[in-house]
C-alpha cells in the first residue's frame, strides 16, 4: 500500500519534502466482525485548507485537527469499495469522502465519512470538485449567505479554482454580473471565455487592485466571495456597496505567513452595512442532495462546465498539494492514482 506520510509540522509554505512515499503492506480484507469498509483509492482531491492542518497550531474547528506526523496526509478522495463489513456498503460501489492518501484506505465508521456516488455519467473525479466539498462551498456560500439577486454585481477572487469558477458559473445563472480575478492570463481568459465571467483581470498585473476594482464595478460590488483575503479584502471593502454581503469562504494569502496583513478598512463595513459572514463546507454536507438536485441538471444541459487539473500518481500528489499555493494548478486540482 503506497502512502504519502506528514513528515512534520510546517511553519511558512508547504514543500514536497514535508510528505514522503512509503509502501506498507495492507491486508485486502475487513477485519472478521467490524463494521468498517475497505476502499481502494482513485482520486485525491488537494486543497488549501489541508496546510491549517500541517501546522501544529490548535485547531479553531475540530474537524481540522493537525496531521499526525508519520501517518498518512488525509483528505477528499473517490474511491471504490473492495471489502465491507458494513450491511449500507457493497463491494464495487463508488464513494467519495476523506480518506488517507494511500492506495487503500480501511473507512471506519463509513456511514459518517462516505457519500456514496449514483450519478456516474460525469467524471468521477468531479466528486473531488464539482460534485464534492468544492461544489457544495461554493452553492451554499453564494446562496445561503449571499442571496444573490437578479441584476446584482459580484466579485469572485481566486476565481478559476475549484470553488472559484463555479460560484461565478452559478451567480450567473442566477442573473448577476460577475467580475473574477485570478493569478494569470491563461486563467483570465478562462474566466471569460470558458466560465462565461463578465469581465476577468489578472491581480499579479494590476498593482492598483482598488483602482482595478473602481473600474469593473463603478457603482460598487453587492457581494463579494472571498477566498484569498489579506490586501484583497482591504480594496474590496472600500468598494461595497450599501448592504452587501461578503461571504468569507477562504484567505489562502494568509495561510502561509508567520505573522497575518493586517486589515484596514473595516469603518467601511460600519458605513456601507456591509455583512461578513463566514462558513464552512462542512456546515452543508447534510444538504447534499438539495446541491444535487440543482448542479447534476445543470451539468446535463451544459450550463455549468469544469476545468479540472490532473496530476497522475500518487508519487506526484504532495507537489501538486504544494502547487496550490503558488497558482500552479489551473482548475481544480486532482491526483489520479487508480482505475476503477
Ligand atoms: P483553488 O483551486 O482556487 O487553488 C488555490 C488558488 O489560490 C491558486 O490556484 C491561486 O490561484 C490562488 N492563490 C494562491 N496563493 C494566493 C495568494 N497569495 N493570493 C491570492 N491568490 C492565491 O482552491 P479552492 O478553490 O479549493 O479554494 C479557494 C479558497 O476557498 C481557499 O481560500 C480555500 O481555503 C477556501 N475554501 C473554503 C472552504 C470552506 O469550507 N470555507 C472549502 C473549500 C475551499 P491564482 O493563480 O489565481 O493566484
């Protein structure tokens, strides 16, 4: 069983060295009387919110404890059942859910962790993005604590990632105008010619990001989807409009620093009536089918696309992790490590 092991904990950015491979050997059955479920792995999912838990800081939430140094990296995977002990799980059946970055993973208590997978006529990898964590951030964060409206003017940083282009993809099928920025042309012009973003810009070229802002919203942003934070935030609160509302998904600028940017321009919230609410995707999950219900439709018809990026094998995994926090990945990055 290859693995990918959390070598120790990390202050300042992630490197590949912070992950090693090791190959144990795995028993391919349940242990004779347990309950739990044997996967074999074939997508991981690499996301930011996996570097709060390579540090040894006390966690804010308990569902993002620090990993263990010496066990494998955890995080969202598609797999396939090949052993169960569970009556609710059948060997073959498709399930996505948090496992341990490793070829096989032994699910215990899988009727807590795993979603199984009915709709197979989409990329299984989607159930890392589209279909998964990232989809159901970006659903409920645009429409639970943003209540779009029709004509209303959004803003999406971060926005050709894995939440990032669906939440503009969303809000415009809800009748917003919708303006996204993004690390680099290549990711500009997926913005506006893939996703179907209003207007796009490229913030490592516009240094001015209140005058960039001014410029694509000169009657001020209605709700802003944040994920990057730090400076961003600062321009942007400048440029709300009365009553808009700022769902605080992520600050992947910060996640890195020793020392967070301060913020300045909080009066601004005072002034505008500005609401900052922040969430997390677990705070949904029981609301699952609900976001079925409405995406898979959607993607039948062709009004919502994905771009995804797919490293393949697992060996590749912890630089694909690392990628993430300088703007390697275009789309939602995956890592292939089996066939079904
Ligand atoms: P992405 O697929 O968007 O990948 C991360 C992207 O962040 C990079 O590609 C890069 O894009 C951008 N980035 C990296 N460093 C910086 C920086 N210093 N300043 C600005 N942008 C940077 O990731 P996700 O879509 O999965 O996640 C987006 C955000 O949403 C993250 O903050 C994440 O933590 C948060 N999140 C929150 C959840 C929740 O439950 N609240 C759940 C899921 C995600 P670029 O080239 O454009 O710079």
């Amino acid at each position: 069983n290859k693995q990918v092991i959390f070598k120790d904990y990390v202050s300042g950015f992630p490197k590949e060295s912070d992950m090693f491979l090791t190959t144990t050997s795995i028993n391919l059955k349940v242990p004779e009387g347990s309950k739990a479920v044997l996967v074999k792995n074939l997508y991981l999912s690499c996301d930011p919110y996996m570097r709060g838990r390579m540090s040894n800081l006390p966690p804010e939430d308990p569902n993002f404890s620090s990993f263990q140094p010496g066990s494998p990296i955890q995080g969202f995977a598609v797999a396939k059942v090949v052993d169960s002990g569970h009556p609710d799980f059948k060997k073959g059946e498709l399930v996505w859910g948090v496992m341990g970055w490793e070829e096989y993973s032994l699910v215990t208590a899988p009727d807590q962790r795993l979603f199984k997978i009915y709709h197979t006529d989409v990329p299984l990898s989607y159930y890392t993005g589209l279909l998964g964590m990232p989809g159901i951030t970006a659903y409920f964060g645009l429409t639970d604590i943003c209540s779009p409206k029709e004509g209303e003017r959004v803003y999406v940083s971060a926005a050709s990632g894995a939440v990032g282009q669906l939440v503009g993809q969303f809000a415009k099928l809800m009748g917003c105008y919708v303006v996204g920025s993004a690390g680099s042309q290549e990711k500009v012009e997926l913005l506006k010619d893939k996703f179907g973003f209003d207007e796009a810009f490229n913030y490592k070229e516009e240094h001015d990001w209140n005058a960039a802002l001014k410029r694509y919203f000169p009657e001020g942003i209605d709700i802003y989807y944040e994920n990057v934070g730090g400076k961003m935030l600062d321009a942007v609160l400048l440029n709300m409009r009365p009553h808009g509302r700022i769902a605080a998904c992520g600050m992947i600028s910060q996640y890195n620093l020793q020392q967070p940017e301060g913020v300045h321009n909080l009066t601004s919230i005072i002034y505008k009536r500005v609401k900052i609410e922040g969430f997390v995707s677990f705070d949904y999950f029981s609301q699952y089918s609900k976001f079925l219900d409405f995406v898979v439709p959607s993607i039948r018809e062709g009004k919502i696309t994905y771009v995804e990026d797919i490293a393949q094998g697992i060996e590749n995994a912890p630089a694909a992790l690392v990628g993430l926090f300088s703007g390697r990945n275009v789309g939602k990055q995956v890592v292939a490590i089996a066939h079904e």
